[in-house]
C-alpha cells in the first residue's frame, strides 16, 4: 500500500463563526488553505505556511489550535489547525496568493488561489469540494469548532 500524503492547513473562522475558503484558480470549488509540508517542516509551520502563501495572512503559532488528523481522501489525510480571527482583523479585499503553477490552459503562471470569502456552515455544500464538505458534517463540526475558540484571540 503506498503511503498516504499528508497536507497541513488552517481552519481560519471569523467571530460569527464563517470559515475562511480560497477558490482554487481554473476548478469550480473552494478550499481551505492547505497544503504538503517541505523537508524537516512541522505540520503547524507547514500550515502557517499555506495560510501566507494561498492568502496573504500571517497568524503567529500560538494563534493555532492543534485539531490532528483526520482522513480526508483514499491517498490524503488533513493535518488541521483552527484559529478565529477578531472582527475586522481579516480584510478579504487584502488578500492575495503568492504560490504560482502553471495554468492547464496555457501553461503560464497563475496564482493556485484567485478569491476569497467568508462561508457559513451551511453554505459550504454549495462551495467546498464533496471531500471537504464531508470532513466538515462528519468529522468536525464547524459549529462546535467556532465554540470551542470563543475567548482566544
């Protein structure tokens, strides 16, 4: 059996408890920011990494609380950390995707994320990926996530 990938990513919820989701240039859906660790790179690192380079937004380590692993697709799990952000903190019109790859069009570099918003719980279905979606009605529940953040910065 050939050895699962890991991606490391930042569950980022505004104080009404909206996630943070990226849409995926040239896809239909919308993201998370995630993505595989580098050589000798922690799971947290490698997610403040993701979080910087698919938005814009950088969040010091102690913002991130450890949610662990979680099964995600037949070859990926999810190393997920959450963080909640103050009113105002996070301006969507400010954010921007530094990691490039090449367009499936052209070939030209295009940026891996191209918008962003803020997604209540129920509006993910109509956004998020089926294996994301999933993840968040069966395995961690959004609801109880924006809860268990309330009171840290």
């Amino acid at each position: 059996m050939s050895e699962r990938t890991v991606s490391c990513g930042v569950i980022l919820l505004d104080p009404n408890g909206r996630v943070l989701l990226a849409h995926a240039t040239d896809t239909t859906h919308w993201d998370i920011p995630k993505g595989q660790g580098e050589e000798g790179e922690s799971p947290c690192d490698a997610a403040l990494r993701e979080l910087r380079e698919e938005t814009g937004i950088a969040l010091a380590p102690e913002r991130l609380k450890d949610l662990g692993r979680f099964p995600y697709r037949r070859d990926k799990d999810l190393h997920l950390f959450a963080a909640r952000v103050a009113e105002g903190e996070v301006d969507l019109a400010q954010c921007v995707c530094t990691s490039m790859f090449p367009s499936r069009k052209d070939g030209s570099m295009i940026p891996e994320m191209d918008a962003f918003r803020w997604a209540a719980p129920l509006e993910l279905p109509q956004y998020a990926s089926k294996s994301l979606t999933r993840l968040f009605e069966t395995a961690l529940s959004l609801t109880d996530l924006h809860g268990s953040l309330q009171g840290r910065p």
